[in-house]
C-alpha cells in the first residue's frame, strides 16, 4: 500500500476492499502487514503453503502472516538476535488466529529433536506438536464468546517460542495478564462465559459426570451459565470437549491432573448456585436460602473441606476487633459478593495453576541444549467499545493504547532519528503526540490519575463508586482535553487512540479489591483435596489456636495492570 499512486484513508480502504473481495486477505503496508478477518475458513495455511514462504523474501511471495513468521525465524538464525511479533486490531480482528499461525508455521519449520531433560519422569513427546496443543488449552480456559468475536481471548498472552543457535525449537514460555474474572460470574445476555464449562456440560461422559455431581443438570441449571447464550453458531461444544482432552494428553496431563482441573471448574458452577436470603423480614440478616444446601454440599465435597465451617464463614465470618476476636453479621448482599468473589478466586487461580503446568511441560532448561534465543508473539484483548463499557474495558483499552505508543515509537519515532543521523531532509512528524495525555490520565500518581484514584479510594472506609466518580470529575473535567464527565449516572469519557469510550464506574471498588473470604480461603487451603490446597497455600493459617492469619496484602487489579503492561513493552 506504500506504493499506491495516491495515498490516503480513501485509496488504503479501496485497495484493501478490492483484496478481501478477491479473498487476498494479507496486505503489506511497507514494513507491516495488514490482514482484515475474513470470517471463513480459507485454504491458505496447509504444508505446501508453510513450504511456499519457508526461507523466501518478501519480496519473491505474496504477503502472509507466514512470511512475517519466516522472516522472524531468519534473523534469529542469521543474526542470532531476538525477535517480536506484535499482533494488534480491534476486538474480532483475528489476533487469536494470526498467533496460532505464527505458532503453526514456525513448529513446521524449526526442529524439535532436542533431547529430554535429564531426572524427569515426562513421557518423550514432540515438543513442537506440545507447543500448538496449548493453545486448546488456554482458550477453552481463557477465551470466550462476546457480542464482537465467537472465540475473543479475555486475557493476554506472551509467549516465547525458545530456539537454540542452529535453529531448533529448545522450549517455550507463556507470560499471562490480567484473566477477566468478572465474566465467570456475570454475563451480557448476548455472551458466553469461558468455553470450558459449556465444553464441561456437553462433553463429559456419565462416569465423571457423577463424579464432578453433575447427574441430569444442564446449562440452565446453573446461575452461572444461564445468563447468556447457550451455543455458538457453527461450534460443537462436545467436539471442542474432545479435542481438549487430547490436547491435555498430549501436553502429558494424566487422568488425575485433569479430573483435578476440571473439579475445580465443576466446583465454580455448585458455587453459583447457593442462594443467600433475608433471615428475617425485620433483620437484614443473611441465611442460606432453603434449596442452597445441596449446592453448599457439593461444592464442599468437590473442594475437600467441611460443609460447617464453610457455611459458619460465609454467614457469620470472625474478624479482628481491637485484640479479640469476633463473628460479623453479614448481609445477603455481602454473602453473594463474598460467594462470587470466591469464585473469581478459584478460577483465577486455577487458571494461573493451569499456565504453570503447561510452561513446566514446555521447558527443556537442563537438557544439556545450547543458549537459546527466542521469538515472541503478543496476543491481548483487542480495542473494546460496548454498549457498557466497565472496569474490564478500561483495562484493555488502556493496554492497547500503551501498545500503540510503544509501536509507533518503535517503527517512527526511532525511523525518523535515525534518518536525522543519516542527514536525510525529513520533517518530523510526532506521531505519538495524541497518545501520551491518555496515558498519563490513567496511569499518572501526580496529579493523581484513574488508576490512582482508584487505588485511593478502595482502601477508604466509606468511599463509594459515585464518590470515586465525582472525584474524577473534579480532578480532570475540563482540565484534561481526554476527559469529559458523562451523561450516565455515574461515569466518564475518554478519548482514545482509536475512539471516544464511555464507562460506566458502577462496581468498580469491588473490582478493583474483589477481596476473597478469608475464613473460607483458610478452609481451602487446608483442604483434603491436593489441587485446591495448593492454589490457596498462600492463605493457611498461621496460628490456628488464635485465629490469627498472615498480612496478606493484595494489589489492586489496576496495579497488576500497570506492571504487566510495563514488563512487557520491556522484553
């Protein structure tokens, strides 16, 4: 497109519309390539394809994501430096599919025979054929459907790919960031939660169905399910179940590693089901409601901890008064926060657990294999405009707009100082100059910026989300040309690099915080069963006698946020 005779926004939208017509998907803009989702299966990506571009120019082939690939895999070769493959768009761009291509094309390419570690019981397994079997994984955990895209990523991924200096795949690692834990508990009625409790219910056979006690319930038996769309168009649920077991199995998870995993996930969905209700109509008390009981059960006999003590710290959990020690009385809207706080926590957890298996399973450190290098592949959430944009949305679109700087400062701003070093006449375009205000409004300390603010206010005892968003108001209405406040009952508007975006701030404190019960987490991680003990080893208890616990200080969400955005724009 670089070389269209006349260029600007008409001509680049013509060329690439006459190209996806004639199903030419791929467009190269000088030094990047441009790809517009054609919403179809094409023909384009079998072996004879991988061979069309393996170890050719650009220049000899027709643009494809596999040339960039190969191109990558060269210099690292040649030049022996690492390489990144940054993968932006909006949401429902195809960023998901054009790193699973990358993956494909370079484990077609680069060999795999390094040899196994040595003091490990892993079976032999071809390392490349590992790599390409977790992304089922991560996706049936991590991806979901939403108004935008079928299989949208609600989380972001970095995965290095390690070769040794002649080229062979020597290992790989995935970087994870900031999982969307709000949509395992609630849902647009036009979404689905993450694949894999739909590929649960529709997929498991009659034996572990009694063994994760889920005989004769369905979707709509689950508060957690029911909400939103029970399929996806054109998708087999039982199928994509399938196709994740042999995922598991090529990644070397036995039959216990799974059945552990998936308890949990089977857990989640009891846990939703316990209803909470008034224990007077006089008191705001909370009591479990009468049908809640057989949900409480199950989800305690899945998770290996007693149904009392469980029921005790959800209703009426002991907390720190001066030097004693007291039970506090719990409405029922506190007991469905704390219940689905609780559920966050696992599947976070678990999630985080599950990346930790899979990178354990793909590291070949101690094989004896020369240095390795590496090629990495970014795939994040895309740019996200709702009908109600929250919390969630922010985060995204805060990343891609730091990514966006990053990227024009690394192909422009770095391009033009090096064309003033060479004397060649340019005049200086400042390509960023509308990205950085954002920026710093989000994340800025001083003045106090978004994050900031949000951080502030979480930690304060009779702060609310009006009180927060009236704060905003008077900190950066009509102080920052990015923010205005906003016609909705409590939010505000930002100008990003690619649009405006409303937000709404309601239930952005609890977000933010979303703090987990500590009575119960000191259950779990005292728990019979191994897998569930272990994701909560951090909260056991110290002091049993006392009650007392460990200073467990968690950062808020936005925090998190803000160091994985800058450990990656570091790599």
């Amino acid at each position: 497109m670089a070389e269209l005779t006349h260029l600007n926004e008409a001509s680049v939208v013509h060329n690439l519309h006459m190209r996806y017509q004639a199903d030419l998907i791929y467009t190269y803009s000088g030094l990047f390539l441009v790809t517009v989702n054609p919403y179809c299966p094409l023909p384009i990506y079998g072996r004879d394809y991988v061979n069309m571009y393996k170890g050719r120019s650009r220049e000899d082939t027709k643009p494809h994501i596999f040339a960039m690939a190969d191109e990558a895999f060269r210099n690292l070769v040649d030049e022996g430096t690492n390489q990144s493959i940054l993968v932006t768009g909006e949401s429902g761009a195809g960023k998901t599919e054009n790193t699973k291509k990358v993956i494909q094309y370079l484990a077609a390419v680069a060999t795999s025979d390094t040899p196994r570690a040595k003091n490990t019981t892993r079976q032999p397994s071809n390392l490349s054929e590992q790599i390409l079997r977790a992304n089922p994984i991560l996706e049936a955990f991590g991806n979901a459907q939403t108004v935008r895209n079928n299989n949208s990523s609600r989380f972001g991924k970095f995965i290095r790919i390690a070769f040794t200096r002649a080229g062979q795949i020597a290992g790989a690692f995935i970087d994870w960031y900031l999982l969307e834990k709000s949509r395992v508990v609630r849902l647009n009625s036009q979404e689905r939660s993450y694949h894999i409790f739909y590929q649960l219910l529709a997929g498991v056979d009659d034996a572990a169905r009694g063994e994760f006690l889920l005989e004769g319930m369905e979707l709509e038996d689950f508060e957690y399910t029911r909400q939103g769309n029970d399929v996806i168009s054109g998708v087999s649920d039982k199928d994509e179940w399938n196709y994740l077991l042999e995922a598991f199995h090529i990644m070397g998870f036995d039959d216990k590693d799974q059945k552990s995993i998936l308890q949990t996930v089977a857990a989640i969905l009891h846990l939703g089901n316990i209803t909470v209700a008034k224990e007077s109509m006089r008191a705001d008390q909370a009591s479990l409601a009468a049908n809640a009981m057989e949900s409480v059960e199950k989800f305690c006999r899945l998770v290996g901890i007693p149904v009392e003590p469980f029921v005790e710290g959800l209703l009426h959990p002991r907390v720190k008064a001066g030097r004693e020690w007291v039970k506090k009385v719990q409405t029922p809207e506190q007991v469905r926060l704390a219940i689905d706080a609780l559920a966050k926590g696992i599947y976070e957890r678990g999630f985080g657990n599950l990346v930790d298996r899979i990178n354990k399973q793909l590291d070949r450190s101690g094989s004896g294999m020369d240095d390795t290098y590496f090629i990495g592949v970014l795939d994040i959430a895309g740019f996200e405009i709702f009908e109600e944009n929250s919390f969630e949305q922010l985060c995204i679109n805060y990343t891609n707009e730091k990514l966006q700087q990053f990227f024009n400062h690394h192909m422009f701003v770095l391009e033009q100082e090096e064309y003033a070093r060479e004397q060649i006449e340019w005049k200086f375009i400042d390509f960023g100059k509308d990205l950085q205000p954002t920026i710093e409004l989000i994340e800025v300390t001083n003045p106090i910026g978004i994050f900031s603010c949000l951080d502030e206010d979480s930690v304060m005892p009779k702060a609310t989300d009006k009180s927060f968003t009236e704060k905003l108001n008077f900190l950066w209405d009509r102080k920052s040309s990015k923010y205005r406040r906003s016609l909705l009952k409590q939010g505000f508007t930002l100008t990003h690099y690619a649009a405006d975006v409303e937000y709404s701030t309601e239930g952005w404190l609890e977000k933010n915080k979303d703090p987990m019960n500590d009575n119960v987490t000191r259950l779990l991680a005292a728990s019979t069963n191994k897998h569930v003990s272990h994701l909560f080893a951090d909260c056991q208890d110290n002091d049993e006698d006392t009650g007392a616990t460990r200073n467990r200080v968690k950062r808020g969400s936005s925090e998190q946020l803000r160091r994985g955005t800058r450990r990656t724009c570091q790599r």
